[in-house]
C-alpha cells in the first residue's frame, strides 16, 4: 500500500554511534528526569467532534500512547509517572500505536508490567510499528500482553459497546465505537486497510490506528472519524536541520475532511536521550458532539 522507507547505512551508523556515547555518559538517567517524571511529562487534550455522535459516546475518552522506545534510555521503572498519568486520566479506552524497542523485543521485558497499567475500562489496543518487527519475534509481544489485557489490531477491528450511562439527561440506546488497526505500513509484510475496517459497520464511530502518518488518507477514505499515529516524534528535536533528520512530520493534528489524523509526540527516542521543543506526552482525547452555533 505504501512504499518502504529506509535510511541509509551512513545515517545508522551515526546513530549507533551518538547511542553508544549517550549511554556511556549517562543518558538514560538524564531522559528519565527531564522527560519521563510525572510533573515533566505533558498531558495534551484533544477533542474530536462528531456530527451526529449518539449520546451514549458524548464524553468518551481515549488515551493514545506510542514511541515507547524501550532499550538504552528507557528500561525497568522509567514509564511509572506514565502509568500514573493514565490511572489518573481513567480514559475509556488506552490505544498504543507501536515501536515499543529499540533494537529487539527483548527490550521490552522489563517494562510489560508498566505497559500493562495503562489500560482502559473498556479496552486497550495496540499495533505495532516499523522498530517492532526486528527479527519477526513480534509474537512474543502479543504473547506477553494479551494476558495482561492487551488486544492487537492486525489488519483487523474490534467493537466497544457503550452503554446509555445511567442518569444521563437524554434517552436513547447504547452505541459502539470500532478500533481498527493495520500492521505497520513500512514493516508489516501485509498491511490491509480494507481488513481492518472490514468488521465496522456504517453506524459505529471508527478510531484507527497506524503506526505511520501516511496511512491516514487511507482510513478516511474508509470513513474512520479519527485516526491516531505516531512514528515521526514530532521531529523529536525541533531544529532547523535537525527536524528533517526523521520521518516526515505531517502535524500533531490534521483534518482530513470529517477525518482528524492525532500524531502523538511519543514517550521515548531515538538515537539520543534529547528532545528539543518536543515533550514526551500522553494524550488524551474526547468525543462530542458540536457545540450548538
């Protein structure tokens, strides 16, 4: 569906090289303080409006997490003011949009019991990204966090039935909002937009997730009302020069017609412990309906 990108070898081993001394000198520590504390991480909220959102959704929240990055600057207790954000938050339902390692799936390990405290009441749903695939060992992943609660969107959907909340000031029936999710479009060996929208129906509120920015025109062509991404980092160091050295950064928010692609800014890096103009977040999103005019 979309063509490969790839850096060149040049550019990977400079990389491997900044990592190599960053670590020597401390930079895990030094990325925990500055960005992974709980009074240093951003909460950004974005609100989504929806022509003609059942009442039942009014209100309904998503937290969307991506950019993990566990491995040489993040590991083992560094996403604890993470997990507390969200407990705090206590969203409906927590989506993840990929790269959670670095160099291999073993990275992971140390931080699945903190991935698995940020979890929605009525769900948690993932799909992977580019760094994720190292080696094809995403399985054990899935194998690690479906037990804790994890559902993985592999060019597939599911479904949130959401009640009429009790009390509410309108009557009317319960609605569903679907979760379609598509493997990452530079890794994935089948990525399949048509699949993953294949189990919604004309109705449902669809919120998709893609690791990529570019896979969003895809989804709202499908009728997705809301697409989240990560992948770009936001550019991770705002610079000039500097910002182009990453994946092209289409915008934190784009309207795509009755579409809004979300890009979340990602909790870890890249290549160096540093981010410039660019806070690692969380962020937390809420359908309404519009405001009367």
């Amino acid at each position: 569906m979309i063509a490969p990108r790839r850096f060149s070898r040049l550019r990977i081993a400079a990389f491997a090289a900044i990592e190599r001394l960053a670590v020597l000198l401390g930079g895990r520590r030094l990325y925990r303080a500055r960005h992974l504390r709980r009074e240093r991480l951003v909460g950004r909220r974005e609100t989504v409006e929806v022509q003609d959102l059942p009442p039942a959704l009014e209100g309904f929240t998503v937290a969307h997490l991506t950019d993990v990055h566990a491995g040489p600057f993040l590991g083992a207790g560094d996403l604890a003011g993470v997990a507390s954000a969200v407990e705090e938050a206590a969203p409906d339902v927590v989506c993840w949009t990929g790269d959670y390692v670095v160099h291999g799936i073993e990275n992971a390990r140390p931080i699945e019991g903190e991935l698995a405290r940020c979890a929605g009441a009525r769900g948690t749903f993932a799909v992977f990204g580019n760094h994720d695939y190292l080696h094809r060992r995403e399985p054990e992943f899935v194998a690690a966090m479906e037990p804790r609660g994890w559902t993985f969107l592999r060019n597939r959907s599911a479904v949130v039935d959401v009640p009429m909340k009790e009390g509410a000031a309108e009557d009317g029936p319960g609605a569903r909002v679907a979760f379609a999710g598509i493997e990452d479009p530079e890794e994935g060996k089948v990525v399949d937009v048509d699949a993953a929208l294949e189990g919604t129906r004309d109705a449902d509120v669809v919120v998709a997730l893609a690791h990529g920015p570019r896979a969003a025109p895809a989804f709202a062509a499908g009728g997705a009302r809301v697409v989240l991404s990560g992948h770009t980092h936001a550019t991770q160091v705002d610079l000039p020069f500097l910002r182009d050295l990453g994946p092209a950064h289409p915008g934190l928010r784009v309207e795509l017609g009755d579409t809004t692609l979300v890009v979340g800014r990602g909790l870890g890096v890249i290549g160096a412990p540093l981010r410039w103009g660019v806070p690692a977040e969380v962020v937390l999103l809420t359908l309404r309906r519009p405001a009367d005019r």
